[in-house]
C-alpha cells in the first residue's frame, strides 16, 4: 500500500524533530519522496510558534489502523501527549496525519485510492483541502495527484488556498533550527 503523510512541528528543535520522525517511519515503511520542508504560521490557534511542516509518499505492508497506531505511537515516544493539558491544534513536538492511501503509487480514478472511516481514522484526511501547510508540501511530490472527493489535483486544491506565510524554507537533511535571540 501507498500512503502518503503530512509531518509537523513547532515546539522544541522543529527541523530535528521531523527528522526523527522520518527516521521512526523508515523503520516500517519505504519512504518514496520527500518534501521540502515549509515553514507556515499556526491555522487554527495563532498565539503559538510557528510551524515547520513537510510532506511523504511511503510504502507499506501496515495496514491503515497500523499505519495510525505507528502514527500515535510516534508521536508519544518523541513526547507528545494527549493529557488533561492537552489543547486541539495547540503547540506540539510532532504531528503526523495520514493524507490519503492506494494500492498504486499514483492514483488516477477514485477506486484507486482507499478510503476509511472510522470513530479514530478518516482518509483522506478530512481538512486537508484548507489547509496549505498541507496542500503546498504534497504539491511538490504530487502535483496532479486528484483528491478522490474533491475530483480537482492538489494543484489546484493548493492553488486555492492562498496562504502567504506558508513557504519552503529548504531540504530536511541539511536544514537547521535558527538560534534562539
């Protein structure tokens, strides 16, 4: 199966974080292509550091609930928690979504794509159309990749969602954190 992700962090030593989750995902899944990585300001809540956000095509025998279960555990070993503090798109150390699945690695009809919901797993994401620190990373590695609801390519989709803040600022492998002022 094809999966694609979405990556993102603000909190800590962001560009380190992402490649640590990367390394993380390697060890389950064949990572096909790689974003840059884009730096974007918060969506949902705006007092909160900026977010460093990138974009995957792997490969995998995991199946979607698997893929999640990697996902969340992830997540938890690089200290993210989901306790009584927790705040709905607030501040993280690492965020890792599944944007959508295939059974082929460029899906061009609507049965190509796996579709799944449930209580804890829809894909394709539901949000990713409005959201261009999603949309511009999957843009690059994808470009006339069609969303299977939408019917339109995340070229348009991220054509469509002009956000100015979002913008790739260089490759995972050679960027660094700027130092603190």
């Amino acid at each position: 199966m094809y999966i694609y992700l979405s990556l993102g962090s603000n909190l800590g030593n962001r560009p380190q974080n992402l490649r640590e989750a990367v390394s993380r995902i390697e060890c389950y899944c064949a990572i096909l292509q790689m974003s840059h990585v884009y730096e974007s300001n918060p969506m949902y809540l705006p007092n909160q550091p900026t977010f460093l956000n990138m974009a995957l095509t792997c490969k995998t025998s995991l199946s979607l609930p698997d893929i999640l279960a990697l996902a969340k555990s992830i997540e938890h070993a690089m200290g993210r928690t989901f306790d009584i503090n927790y705040i709905h798109n607030g501040p993280r150390i690492i965020d890792i979504d599944i944007l959508f699945a295939s059974h082929i690695e460029i899906p061009l009809k609507t049965e190509d794509y796996i579709t799944l919901t449930t209580p804890t797993l829809i894909v394709p994401h539901l949000r990713l159309t409005e959201r261009a620190f999603v949309l511009y990373p999957m843009r690059e590695i994808q470009p006339g990749f069609i969303h299977p609801f939408a019917q339109r390519t995340i070229q348009d989709l991220a054509d469509a969602v002009h956000d100015p803040s979002c913008h790739p600022i260089g490759d995972l492998n050679t960027l660094r954190e700027p130092a603190a002022l």
